[in-house]
C-alpha cells in the first residue's frame, strides 16, 4: 500500500492534486487545507496518502500531515462517512479543531462541514469522542493527544495500557512516544513493552 508520496506538485484542481513521482503521475483526493498548504504548482511537495478501494473504484486520498490522515481513517470508520465527507469535514476543520469538536461533543462544529446534517455530525463526535484520545470536558484538557487508527498496533497497545488503568491521554501519549523510538513498523509487543516504561517514567 502507498503510505507516502514525494514528488514536483504538476498541477490541482478544486479536490485534487497531481503529483509527479519519478515520472508518474498521481491524482490524488485532498481536503483544501492540504491543498492550500501544497504550495505552488512546480514545488516538491510530501503527501501521506490512504488508499481507498471498492467494488467499482480506486481512489488515492492525500494528506499534508499524518493526524490530517488519521483523522481521516476515524471518520471513515462512521457509518454514513464516505471519502468525499470525511474531506469535506477536514475541509473544514483542522485536526485539532476536529479532535475538540469530538472532546466536547460539540456536533454543530461538525455541521459546518459541506454535506454534513445534524444526525450525521452527532453520530460523529459520538463514536469518535473517545478514539479521539481527547478528554470528555474539551479535547485540548490533556494536551495533544495523538491519535491512534482503529485496527493498528499502536491503537491496540493503548487498549492495552488503559486496560492496566493508565487514563486514555496518558497510555496514547506513552504508546506515541514508543512508536516514535522505535519507528512506523514496531509490533504491538514492542509498543506495549516500551510504552509501559515511559508511563510509569
């Protein structure tokens, strides 16, 4: 799977970018505050990327920073939330603000978004208020909390320490600072093991 692209900015479009890399171009689907950070079109330019896949289409997403990606994958884990949505609500709010939209279940932030109705921006905050590693009264209240994909080693190994009662932002934190030691690849096992050493530093 593509994780990340770098490569000359060729051209963009309204919700698209072309990356040329080596000589290959890539159409790749961004939000419009990747797009605006891009920069102008002949420039280098990095993107981490999702791949989307379904019965009749294949649709590479961008992202101008990994929690932009992240958050991009929560959101698409609602019901109701397809790609188009979930670029439009990053569209609309950055990472951080999102992540305290969810903290304070704050769905008309949500609603702002293009597309996106009441009951969709409530079911939103309400699956994601607690993956989003923010705390109930206001998601900046523990501090940037990073934010782990559901279904990844690193969001397996914060089950784990919260299981062993460290609190939601602590055991994210712990488990953020272990994968940076030991890199994007490391297994669940090493996660837990690193991440226990520097909770309870």
């Amino acid at each position: 799977m593509i994780a990340k692209l770098t490569g000359t900015l060729d051209e963009t479009g309204a919700d698209w970018a072309v990356l040329d890399v080596g000589g290959v171009g890539y159409l790749v689907h961004c939000s419009a505050k990747t797009l605006s950070a891009l920069g102008a079109g002949g420039e280098v330019a990095t993107l981490y990327t999702d791949l989307q896949v379904s019965e009749n289409d294949m649709r590479l997403l961008g992202f101008a920073e990994a929690a932009e990606r992240d958050w991009f994958r929560l959101l698409t884990g609602v019901q109701g939330v397809g790609s188009k949505v979930a670029l439009a609500i990053l569209s609309a709010l950055s990472p951080g603000e999102l992540r305290d939209a969810c903290g304070r279940v704050d769905a008309a932030a949500v609603e702002q978004a293009k597309g996106v109705g009441k009951k969709l921006a409530d079911r939103i905050v309400n699956e994601l208020k607690d993956k989003a590693g923010a705390a109930p009264g206001g998601g900046s209240m523990d501090g940037d909390a990073p934010i782990t994909p559901a279904g990844s080693a690193s969001a397996d190994a914060v089950s784990a320490l919260e299981n062993l009662g460290f609190k939601p932002a602590v055991a994210a934190q712990a488990v953020a600072r272990a994968q940076a030691e030991l890199g994007e690849d490391a297994g669940e096992s090493e996660l837990i093991r690193v991440a226990l050493k520097k909770a309870s530093g």
